[in-house]
C-alpha cells in the first residue's frame, strides 16, 4: 500500500490531514489508521468520540455535517466520501 505524502490525497495510509484529525480525536498515532479503521478496529472510537470526531470533521473543514452524515462516516473511508460529497478535499 502506497504512504500518503502528507498533502492530504487520501490515496493510502500516512499522515494526511484526516488522519491526523481522527488520530487526534481517538487518541492513536496517524500510521495505526487505515482507510478500513472504524469502531470495530479501534477500541477508543465509542459513540462519544464518535460525536467528538464530527465535531472536530466539520470544524476543520468549515461544514455542517447531518446527522445522516454523522452516522454513514462508519470508517475513514466513508469518512473520506462524506468529506468529497460535501467538497471537501481529502
């Protein structure tokens, strides 16, 4: 699998710009996140991080996210294609 380079392309795993936010949020180092990463995966991504997570997604990136949204981001991919249906570049 490809490393991210950082500039936030989201074609593999790395340091790009949601993994950071995410890794921030949950409390795990960027490299121990995939796009396959979900609460099944990660011990620490409970419903209140869950919500936590949103939070720091829309503030972020400057959107307002529904609650349809919120519960459809059931990983980072998802994450990812919620972020591109809002115009977001990840």
């Amino acid at each position: 699998m490809t490393h991210d380079n950082g500039n936030g392309n989201g074609n593999g795993r790395g340091p790009d710009k949601l993994y950071a936010i995410i890794a921030g949020v949950l409390g795990v180092a960027p490299a121990e996140l995939s796009d396959d990463s979900s609460p099944d995966t990660v011990s620490s991504w409970d419903s209140l991080n869950h919500l936590n997570l949103i939070m720091a997604v829309e503030g972020e990136f400057g959107i307002g996210l529904s609650p349809e949204d919120a519960m459809e981001m059931s990983n980072v991919a998802l994450i990812r294609t919620v972020l591109r249906d809002h115009g977001v570049e990840v």
